[in-house]
C-alpha cells in the first residue's frame, strides 16, 4: 500500500472535486461515487458526474468535544447537506459569522481538514459555507 502523501490524496478525484457518478440508465446521481445503480443494480452503466457543490443543509450539529484531530477548531459544526443535483453529503459547515440552520444555502469550498503531526501533511477537503 503507497504512504500517504499529498500526490497520493491528488489522486483521488472525489476528494478535491465534488466527482461522484450518474446511472446513464435511469438518471440517479451518488456521491461519493458507486460502482453500481441501487435501482438499476446490474443492468447499470455509470458515468463520472461533477456536482457544482450548491446545496441546503438538512441536518446539523455543533461539536463542542471533537477528537484529538480538530481539537483546535472547536467549536464547529457539521451536516448533511442535500446537493443541488440530488445526493446527500456530510460534511463540517463553515461558520463565517451568519446562522446556521436547516433550510440555509451552501456551497461546497475545498479547504484544509487538519496537518498530520507525524509526517506534516495538510489534509484538505470539502466543507460548506453558507451563502
């Protein structure tokens, strides 16, 4: 198994790109993305899909306690975020000073998650900010 390393994580498309895929049989998008249709199941051909990121939180919490790992952004907030174009994704949500609520429009920005002590990699993804 390779080391993790940043070109390692570049590799992964899903992860710096919100690229989930589509069913060309009947339409469903997925993120993160699948190898087979749950409602086409076998008979499904998936395409890679880019989901522009704009979407409405449908749940969230504050982490007031977070793991060892994001100790020093507490508190913050994550969700799950239905997209635009249909799936729905968890995620931290930005908190830039407006209120955050079921129902508030976000979009996807890439952004750093946290620095791994040991070797000193940044470790970006996803989050949510509010529009």
């Amino acid at each position: 198994m390779e080391k993790p390393s940043a070109s390692l994580w570049r590799k992964i498309k899903a992860r710096y790109n919100l690229i989930g895929n589509e069913c060309k049989n009947c339409g469903t998008r997925y993120f993160p993305p699948r190898i087979v249709c749950r409602k086409c199941g076998r008979k499904s051909k998936m395409s890679d899909f880019k989901f522009n990121g704009d979407g409405e939180i449908v749940s969230f919490t504050k982490i007031s306690v977070p793991p060892d790992t994001f100790k020093d952004e507490a508190p913050y907030f994550v969700g799950v975020v239905k997209l635009a174009e249909g799936p729905q994704v968890e995620g931290h949500i930005i908190d830039n000073g407006g209120k955050i609520a079921i129902g508030t429009k976000v979009r996807a920005a890439f952004r750093k998650m946290y620095v791994d002590g040991d070797e000193g990699l940044i470790y970006y993804h996803y989050k949510f900010e509010p529009v």
